[in-house]
C-alpha cells in the first residue's frame, strides 16, 4: 500500500495515545508513506508501530513527508516515531521534521522505541527549538539502527539522548556509538539547514519561498547540508524519481524531503 500527497493536520485525541496524523500500524508490511504533509497534530506526524508479537511489520518505507509541529500534545511521540514489537526492515529516509515546543510539551524530532531490527534513517533533516533533537530510549547498535547522513539542528544547544546517554556533541555520540558513519567517514552534519517557521495555517516550514512552495536555500545551507549525506544508491536503496515538490533527483540527493542544489 502507499500512502501519498497527503496532508493530514490538527488531530486531537483526548487520551495518551493517537491523535497523530499519519501511520502504519500493526502488521502492515511491503507499504510506502511519501510526499505527505503532516502538522500541528496532537500525536505524531508519522509512526511505525506494531503491538503483535510476530514479523508481520517489515519491509515498510518513510520518505519525502515533511513533519511541522507535530506532538503537539504527547510529548512520549515526535514527529517520525517508530516503536512496537519487531519492526524490522524499515526504511526512513528524505523527510524534513521541524518541532517547537508547545508550552511545556517538547517532543523530539526522531523518537525511537524497542524493538527494532534493520532500521535505516538516513539523510533526514530533523530539527527542534530545544532539547532533545532525537530521542532513543535504547542504546541501538548500528547493526539493529543505522543512523547515516541526517541533519541534527536545534538553534540553541545540541542534545540527543541516546539509551541512558546524552549527548551535546554530533562527533562525540559518533564515536561512543558507531553512528553517522560510513566506512571510515564521518556522515551527518549539526548545520543550520536554513529553515524559516510560518504560521500552521501556511501548512508547514517555509523553505525559503513564499508558503508552502519550493524554494531557494541559501547556497552555504545546499553545500554543507550536501556534504554530509550518503549516496543511497550506492547503499543499494532506490530514493525514488521525485523530492516532496516533484523536482527530479539528479545524482546523488542531499538531505530533507526537497533536494538541495547549491549555487552555481
């Protein structure tokens, strides 16, 4: 199944769970959620969880959606949530999460959850206004979580909390852990990726562009950005023929749900 060109917003729920805006819930396998927008939901903008003990939920993909101040409420989600018994072989890549707290609520771009097996996040922008950018309540082996090539901002401190763990500095969580490496290179960037925040009624981050519209990042943002991601196809994964707005993918894409090109 695929789920796409969606938006979902403003869900509410009045317990501590739901309210989100998208998901593929228990026992789904072999499905798509791409080019959907997500925002200001209580729940998370998108999940990935299964309840059933079996091997039901796997080979699912996460790609190009943007995610715009969602958990709103449920501060245990985030924007890109994945948790459950045995989700395995999920693939998270090219998607763009911006979290700002709401009052008290500070979700987390990322959150992850056991158990978890094969899971790829790779080349996404996630970006919050305040502590933690990715939060992991296990401490994944690269062999259960592969974490490469993602963009981790927050304006006023680095923080991801990682198992018991909690770190202020992208080079020292690469180190303790494996992450956000590629061979002998370091992948993943704590650059600035040059998002401004609109109003919820615009439908979500302003690419620099007027509303919810393709825009120009500034050419500094494309190169670092860029320079910190990893060449899917050369990992064996086909990124798929569009970004979010339906520029094709020339070569090798960068980060986030739009491809970046830097000037020339």
């Amino acid at each position: 199944m695929t789920l796409q060109k969606n938006v979902s917003y403003g869900n509410r729920t009045g317990a501590q769970v739901d309210g989100g805006g998208f998901g593929l819930d228990n026992n789904v396998s072999h499905s798509v959620m791409q080019y959907n927008l997500a925002y200001g939901n209580d729940g998370a903008g998108f999940l990935a969880y299964s309840a059933a003990a079996n091997s039901a939920h796997t080979e699912n993909t996460i790609r190009y959606n943007i995610s715009h101040d969602d958990s709103r409420k449920l501060q245990q989600y985030g924007g890109i949530v994945t948790l459950g018994s045995r989700v395995t072989d999920l693939a998270i890549y090219h998607n763009t999460v911006l979290i700002t707290a709401n009052g008290p609520v500070r979700a987390p771009a990322l959150r992850l959850e056991p158990s978890l097996g094969s899971v790829t996040v790779r080349n996404n922008v996630f970006v919050t206004d305040g502590p933690p950018v990715v939060a992991s309540t296990s401490a994944f082996l690269p062999s259960d979580v592969t974490m490469q090539g993602n963009d981790y901002y927050n304006p006023h401190g680095w923080s991801l909390l990682w198992g018991g763990g909690s770190y202020t500095d992208l080079a020292a969580w690469r180190v303790a852990t494996g992450q956000e490496t590629l061979g002998a290179r370091a992948t993943g960037t704590d650059a600035d990726p040059c998002l401004t925040q609109v109003p919820l009624s615009a439908a979500g981050p302003n690419l620099h562009g007027a509303g919810p519209t393709r825009g120009a990042l500034a050419s500094q943002c494309a190169a670092t950005l860029t320079g910190g991601a990893v060449n899917l196809r050369n990992l064996g994964v086909n990124p798929g023929p569009v970004d979010y707005f339906g520029a094709p993918l020339n070569g090798s894409p960068g980060v986030g749900a739009v491809q970046l090109v830097p000037a020339a």
